[in-house]
C-alpha cells in the first residue's frame, strides 16, 4: 500500500492507481465530467484540477489532472490549493458559456452530473452574455432522446458507444471548432447498449424518451432495489414509480453481476408493468360458454372454495418466470408429486442437465465480472448478445485482457485507457464464436463456426479430445472443423482464465455436453477452466432446482382424471405446441391462472386472478449462476385507473393485485381451512428453506422485515418527495395512511433511517452533493470495486474443485442435408423474442417482425428473392419434436404481422442469412404474432415452398 499526502495530511493509496480515482475512494470531493469507473482516463474536460507539489518545502507546486496523474509512494497534492480551485471552477466557466439556461426543464435535472460539479466549483453567476451555439437534435429512436445544446464535450458517449459497446453509428463529428456527438442522420440507435448514454451522459444530451411520455421528477420517484426479469442474468434495477405506474428503470450496481450497465431490454422493457394487458382484477366464469366477467376478490375465492370442497384432485403448473416462493407456495398448494415446472420435456432435459453440469463438475461459474477477465473464450451454441445481452458486453472486455500486456510493457497504467488502446491498436484476446448463425459480436471474434446444433456438438467434443487424448473422439469430421478444434485447444490450454460458454438456446442437449466436456479437459489439465450456461428466464435455474415434471408428464397426469388446473405466471402456448397444450387444458375440469398479463392461455382459464408484477412484489429469483437474488415491491398495484393516462389525476377503483404466493395462500384457506400458515414472505421463504435443503441459502440474500438500522426501517421515497396530500387531494385533502409492508425492511415513505443500508436494500444512489448517479461512488469502498459490504446475492451452486469428471460419451452424427426438407434453426432477437418485453411500445417498435431465414444459394434454388412469401410446412415426426395436427389458433390482423397460419402450414417473408448453413432455415424464436407456430419446439424439420403472388395457401 502506498501512502499520498493530500492537503498536508498522509492516506493510504493503491500504488499506481490515478489520483482522481483515489481521491474519490478517500471520500474527497473532486469534480469530473470525462473519467468513468468503467471507461478510464482519458484527461479530455480538465475538471479534476489539483496542485502537485515536489516535496514538502515545495510551496508553489504545479497544476495536473488527477485523473491522469499515478498515486505514487510520498506524492503530495492539493485539492484546496486556491490555484487549483479557481482552476476548476474557470474550466466549469467556459463549459456553461453555450450550455443553455434550461435546468428547470431539462429531464436530466435534479439526478444531473453537471449541476453537481457547477456546485461544487462554486460557478453560481454566469458573466458571458453573448450568443450561444446552437445545434439541431436527432431523432435517434424509440429510447433516448437527444437535446445536443446541453452537450459539454466530454466525449464520454462516444468512448462507451463505440469504444466499450462495440457501437457504430454514433460518433463525435467535427467541423473547425464544432463537436457534434450524433448519427450521420437522423435514425434508431444500433446498438443495444445505447439506453446507458442517459446514464452516461452527465448532462441532458441524452435522456430516457420513455420516461418524456409520463416524466416525473427524480425524487418523486418511489423507488426499492430489483433484479430484472427480462433474461436469465440477473442483472440488477432501480425501477421508478409515481401515481402507481411506474415510469423507468435505471441501473442498480452489482460489482459481480451488471456492474455499471443494462442492456436496452432491461433498461426499456418495464412498460409491460403498464400495459393495456394487466390483470387488474379477478375475472370469473360459471361454465365455459361464458365470456370471463369481473368479479371480486371475495367471489372469486368463494367459488375457488366450491370447486376445492369436495376433495378435488389439483395439479399445479409452475413458471420459469415466477419467483422462488410463488412457484414454492403453488407446489406446496398442489403437493411434490402433483407439480409440474410449466416448460416442455425437450426444455425441462436441457435445464436439469446444464444444473447437474454445475453441481456435480470441477468448472465453477464466473460471475459477469469474472467474465470480463476471462483471457481465452469459447462460445458454443449460444447467441449471447441476444439471449444474454450483458453477457456479450462482457466479452467485448474479455478480449482486452491479453492484449493488455503490451500496454504494460510499455509502462502505460491500464487506466490510461486512450493510451491502452492506441498500444492495443485493432488487437483482440482469442475469442471463438461457434453459432447456428452470425451474431452480434463476431466484430471481435478470432474465429467464428456456423452450423446446426449437431455440428456444434461435434466441434465442442473435437475440442475435448485435442485437450485430453481420454476424451471421446469424434469421427468423421471435415479436415477444416479439426484444424480448428485444434486451434481452439491450443489457445485455451494456453491461457491463464480459460471460459467456455453455452446455453438451451440452440435447444440441443449434446450441445450443453460438449461444453461440459471442453471445460472438464481443461480442469483434468489443472486450469482454472470456468464454465458459463445461458438460460432463458429470469428463474429457470431456481425453478429447475425446485424439482417438477414437464407439461408432457402434466398431460399424462391430467388423463388420470384431475379436476382443477391451476397455472401460475406461465403462457403454455409458448412453451410446447398449440395442439399438446389444447389437450392438456382439455382434461382439466377447472382452470385457474394467476397472472398478471392476460395471454391465450388465460383466455381458456375459468378463473384469473390478477397476481402482481415484479415492480409490485416480492420474491427471490436464481440467476444463470445460481446466484440467489431478493426482488422488492416498489409500489402497492392498484386496480383500473381512470383519467389522464400520464396518472396526474388518477382515481382509483378498487383492485385485487397481490403476490401470486398470497394467492395461493388464500385458496388453501379457503379450500383446506390452513389458516395462518404463512402471514409475510418470510414465512414462505423459510418453509421453501426447510423444505428444499439446496435452496437454504436463499434466507441470506437479503436482510428479513424485522431488519431495523437505528430502529427504522429504509424509506423507499427520498428525503425530498413531495405531493403525498396533493397526490389525492381529488379524493381527500388529508394525506392518506401509508401502506404498511409486512414483508420487507423497507417503508412505503420517505421517513425512516436515512444512512447507507446494506447492499441488498439500497433504493437509490444518493450522497450530499451528489444528486447523479455518480453518487454510487460513496456506496463503494473503492471506487470501481463492490459495494460497501459486499455485492447482493447469496450462491447455491458450489463446485468441487479438483474433482476428476467423467466426460460425456453421446456423439450426435453429423449433419446431412435432406432433399426438399430444411432443418428449422431457432434464431434470437432482444427485441422481441422475450415475452414481456414486447409489451413495451418502445420495444414494440424496434422488436423484428416474423420472417424466414435462408442461405441466398438455397434461395436461388427454390427461385426466391429476398422479400418473397414461402410457404413452411412441418413435419410432425418424432425427432421434429413438433405435433401440430389439429391446430388452430386466429390471429389478428394487427399481431400477425404478415404470417397466416392453419394447420402445420405457414406463410412468411423470406429474409437472406448467409451464414446458415445449406440445407438449414432460421426461424424467429419466441416472437410474437407467429401464431402456432410460437410453441414449436425448434430445431424441426419442414418443407418449403415459394408462395405465387396472388394465390391461396395450400391446405
């Protein structure tokens, strides 16, 4: 540890570390606009002004930039030296001399980095008077928008744009003395990082469009800490709330995890909490020729008590989407034996692999983090940029840990980042991508491998077996497929942090194997191999750990005579064809569906109770890592609501939104009689705990309700909140009770203990004189490393080192081409291809329609042009893993998006994708408006035709 003299007064430092960072990290106040945690240095707004001085008798010194300035053993600075004050506060001058006077306006004010630094410099008055530049603002989509008069050159959105997110449509334009940070043109932004410039951003340049559409002032937000639901990583939120909707979502540092960033998913796909599809209220019918009708909480419990009086038998189906105590109460509700995970046998296979993988092999997984050090990477068989979006910006930092090395022996410190890069030059750390198609990092990728899952698995195997002689030899392969095994072994055998990276979502299990298999050679080899799965939702592995059959062994279990289905958060026609799903709906007498978006299997149930949201609730979710994650409610839902839709004056009708564990409470009491069996969420966690020996950790991930710090608890609204009377002074002029929560440390009010809670309860980033997202510094025991106490999140899966695998013996034969028939290929969007994201307008608007996917050769030899309409017919064989005879579903005109279906046929726009692999098609998963052919489990094979205009359809 070296020791630094500032002011006089001696503090430990990190040796070589830049000075602005350590100044930071020792609590001083030091103003900056361009240096960034993440980014580095680069020394371009001159803001972090100090006096260096040479030695103690020095009394003159010298200005320097701390940011760019190493903490060396016995420096002495000055951060109060009056030279260097009036310095920073003559650079803030002239940085304000064209920002214009639009503070009371602007969306960034109150949170905004530059009134904090003004501040703080002492810049009070402005003395120009003269006319201001002004610049024209771009239309850059959907989600940020652009106010580029506000800009102060910082060059911080172009440095993580293009130089972190791997962006490259925004840049700094340049004309004589004009900086102008855009597009080329007016247009949607690329990348899918770009909603961080708001974060970024330390001005109003670019801010949340989403937010415009029902802005509220920043500490009118309600706010608790949350995990987002929109993919498997855990990634951890800030959501927003005012008027009972709720109206953005910022970025909740997790050092292990998301660190600084969220994907645009994340960042954008809250709204569903808002959309026009919630379930506000028990809706009931009799008998099934009845349209569903509201129907009161009461009601809709009596009935559920009628149809449980006299003994009926109940099956559970649970959810990947659904917390661990929801999916925990249901299978408590139904029995073990009588629950069901609510995904298809070929899903419930890969999960239940990929979390034996990880329980029973040497290859523990990284954390995000961990990933971003990792220096060797293999990517087997998982678009990561679209299935685990945080997971490719990871990557894109991976690939700068060995050519870091020649910045180091030049001498150039790692957070001098302009100079790392000019060192770097176009350098990458070895990173091979082996995928069904291109992806959105190959832009940085030392090799890429395109073919079906079988060809995938049979490259990882190859991989193996160049590592480990004792691992299965894979016959048959093509010449160029075994040089690069070959290569591939050679780079990760070499490397210090070797990673190997694979998922479901090429939906093949020998593919989840041969990554297994790679990792387990390196581990037989002594390195210190890791291994990373991606899976699809935000509690696959938490609810695969639960224990459960699929909803192939439900319908079994169905035709076994049961009486009532109860569903929970689970659309079944996204998880398995319409024809198996219709059957299994068919058998139940009853349906009961706790949710709270309707959908079609909702439209079939006979009761729907309206379960609350993540931003309404609470719960624990396990990340792809398996680490346990706690999730709080951030406002008490409502039911309709009436008047402006922006909610300025809303008036509420009563509603029945509750956690869907509360709901199956309710309908044991009112079914069984079991009064009182769980009163707080507590309750059920423990009993999960009890219950489950291997989900014991999930009672550590955060603090329980009776957490106090000095006796109070920690308030969800900030200290500067305002309106609670004005908020229902339409009802009543007296400020209504708050909502007590029974369930957590925290408090529906702005009062209670207004220090720093531990790292699982903070609400928000906020310190005197740091209203910006910047005041995460003072969370952090040093700046850029974990939170003060340690990052959230409890870990339930625990390798075992040293342990020799045995390795996996299935070799999948190779791929052969069928004449007339192509393979269908299962190809991810981040927009669109999640289920509640979609329900975002904005992510609507940017979400990819449906299509079909070809190689342009295949194309040209079925005599199509991109743009043409073909017609796919699957085969509803045995190893399609597709029945849809019988099928029918209506699809709206509006949802459809230009696919027509009946049957096992369907009509959709051709799009060229070259890198598929002859005699392979690629189809949209996920999407919306592909009507049935939305649950087909992919890879299948089909058969293609070109659509004639202006003719029918066959069949």
């Amino acid at each position: 540890m070296t020791t630094i003299h500032i002011d006089n007064r001696p503090y430990p430092a990190k040796d070589g570390e830049n000075l602005l960072q350590e100044c930071l990290s020792l609590g001083f106040n030091l103003p900056y606009f361009c240096w960034h945690p993440a980014l580095g240095a680069v020394g371009a707004c001159r803001q972090c002004a100090i006096k260096q001085f040479k030695n103690e008798e020095d009394k003159h010194g010298k200005i320097v930039m701390a940011c760019m300035t190493a903490a060396k053993d016995g420096i002495r600075i000055s951060i109060d030296d009056p030279e260097a004050r009036e310095f920073r506060a003559s650079v803030a001058e002239w940085l304000m001399v064209n920002h214009p006077h639009d503070c009371p306006v602007c969306d960034e004010g109150g949170e905004c980095h530059l009134q904090d630094m003004t501040v703080m410099n002492g810049h009070i008055y402005r003395r120009y008077h003269g006319r201001k530049r002004t610049f024209h603002n771009q239309n850059l989509g959907p989600l940020v928008n652009h106010e580029m008069n506000r800009c102060i050159q910082c060059y911080r959105c172009t440095r993580f744009y293009r130089e972190y997110a791997g962006g490259r449509d925004l840049d700094a334009l340049v004309l004589r003395n004009q900086v102008y940070f855009g597009r080329h043109e007016d247009g949607v932004l690329e990348n899918e990082f770009s909603g961080n410039l708001v974060e970024i951003c330390p001005t109003g340049v670019f801010t949340d469009k989403t937010l415009k559409r029902h802005y509220t002032r920043k500490w009118d937000l309600q706010t608790a800490p949350s995990v987002c639901v929109h993919c498997g990583l855990g990634c951890n939120t800030i959501p927003g709330e005012r008027y009972g909707t709720l109206r953005r979502i910022r970025n909740r540092f997790n050092g292990a995890v998301n660190g600084y960033f969220l994907c645009d998913r994340g960042r954008y796909g809250y709204e569903f909490v808002n959309s026009g599809r919630r379930v506000r209220q028990p809706l009931l019918r009799k008998n099934r020729t009845q349209l569903l009708q509201p129907a009161s909480k009461r009601g809709a419990l009596q009935h559920l008590g009628e149809m449980l009086s006299a003994g009926a038998r109940v099956i559970g189906i649970g959810s990947p989407r659904a917390s661990i105590e929801a999916n925990f109460a249901l299978r408590t509700l139904v029995g073990r034996d009588q629950f069901y995970l609510g995904i298809s046998e070929r899903d419930l296979r890969l999960l239940a692999s990929v979390l034996d993988i990880l329980k029973k092999g040497p290859a523990r997984t990284p954390s995000l983090h961990e990933v971003e050090l990792a220096d060797a990477v293999l990517v087997l068989g998982e678009d990561v940029a679209n299935t685990a979006p945080r997971l490719g910006l990871a990557l894109r930092q991976s690939v700068r840990r060995q050519p870091e090395e020649i910045a180091k022996k030049m001498g150039i410190p790692l957070w001098n980042d302009h100079a790392v890069r000019e060192a770097m030059q176009e350098e990458h750390g070895p990173l091979f991508i082996a995928t069904l198609a291109n992806t959105r990092i190959d832009d940085i990728a030392t090799r890429t491998f395109r073919g079906p899952p079988a060809e995938l698995a049979r490259l990882g195997l190859t991989i193996a077996h160049a590592l480990d002689p004792i691992a299965p030899q894979v016959p048959g392969l093509s010449n160029t497929a075994q040089a690069l095994a070959g290569a591939i072994a050679e780079k990760l055998k070499a490397a210090e942090r070797p990673l190997v990276i694979s998922g479901i979502g090429c939906g093949d299990k020998a593919v989840v194997e041969a990554a297994a298999n790679v990792t387990w050679a390196l581990c037989n080899m002594g390195r210190p191999a890791e291994l990373c799965y991606v899976v699809p939702e935000c509690n696959s592995l938490g609810a695969t750990m639960l224990g459960g059959g699929s909803l192939e062994t439900a319908l079994e279990a169905m035709n076994d005579a049961a009486d009532i289905l109860v569903i929970l958060e689970n659309d079944l026609y996204r998880r398995a064809d319409a024809a198996l799903v219709d059957r299994l709906l068919a058998a139940a007498r009853h349906i009961v569906m706790i949710d709270h978006i309707k959908h079609a299997t909702s439209a079939k149930a006979d009761v729907v109770l309206p379960a609350a949201a993540f931003a309404e609730a609470d719960g624990t979710l396990v990340n792809n890592e398996g680490r346990a994650q706690r999730f709080f409610q951030v406002f008490v839902p409502r039911g309709e609501i009436e008047g402006d839709i922006r909610g300025d004056t809303p008036r509420d009708i009563p509603g029945d939104i509750q956690e869907s564990w509360r709901w199956m409470r309710d309908i044991m009491v009112v079914g069984r009689g079991d009064e009182g069996q769980w009163s707080s969420l507590d309750d059920v966690t423990a009993a999960c705990a009890a219950a489950i020996p291997s989900l014991e950790p999930i009672l550590r991930a955060a603090p329980s309700a009776a957490f106090r710090m000095d006796g109070q608890k920690i308030p969800r609204e900030s200290h500067r909140y305002s309106g609670r009377t004005a908020m229902h002074a339409n009802v009543s002029i007296h400020e209504p009770e708050q909502p007590q929560d029974l369930d957590t440390a925290l408090a529906f009010s702005m009062e209670g203990y207004a220090g720093h809670p531990p790292p699982s309860l903070i609400p928000r980033f906020w310190a005197p004189g740091w209203n910006s997202i910047q005041a995460l510094n003072k969370f952090q025991d040093e700046v850029g490393g974990p939170l003060s106490g340690g990052d959230p999140g409890e870990p339930l899966i625990e390798p075992t080192p040293g342990k020799k695998a045995a390795y996996f013996e299935n070799i999948p034969a190779g791929f052969e081409p069928r004449v007339g028939e192509w393979l269908l290929l299962p190809l991810h969007h981040i927009f669109g291809s999640e289920e509640l994201s979609i329900l975002a307008p904005g992510i609507a608007e940017l979400s990819v329609q449906p299509y079909l996917a070809l190689n342009p050769e295949d194309a040209s030899n079925l005599g199509l042009t991109a743009g043409d309409e073909v017609q796919l017919r699957l085969r509803p064989e045995a190893d399609a893993q597709v029945d849809v005879k019988d099928a029918q579903v209506d699809v709206k005109a509006d949802d459809s998006a230009n696919v027509t279906t009946t049957a096992e046929i369907f009509r959709l726009p051709l799009r060229f994708e070259p890198e598929l692999l002859h005699g392979t098609a690629g189809l949209p998963a996920g999407l919306t408006g592909m009507g049935n052919l939305g649950g087909v489990a992919l890879p299948a094979w089909g058969e293609l035709k070109k659509v004639e205009k202006g003719k029918q359809m066959e069949g």
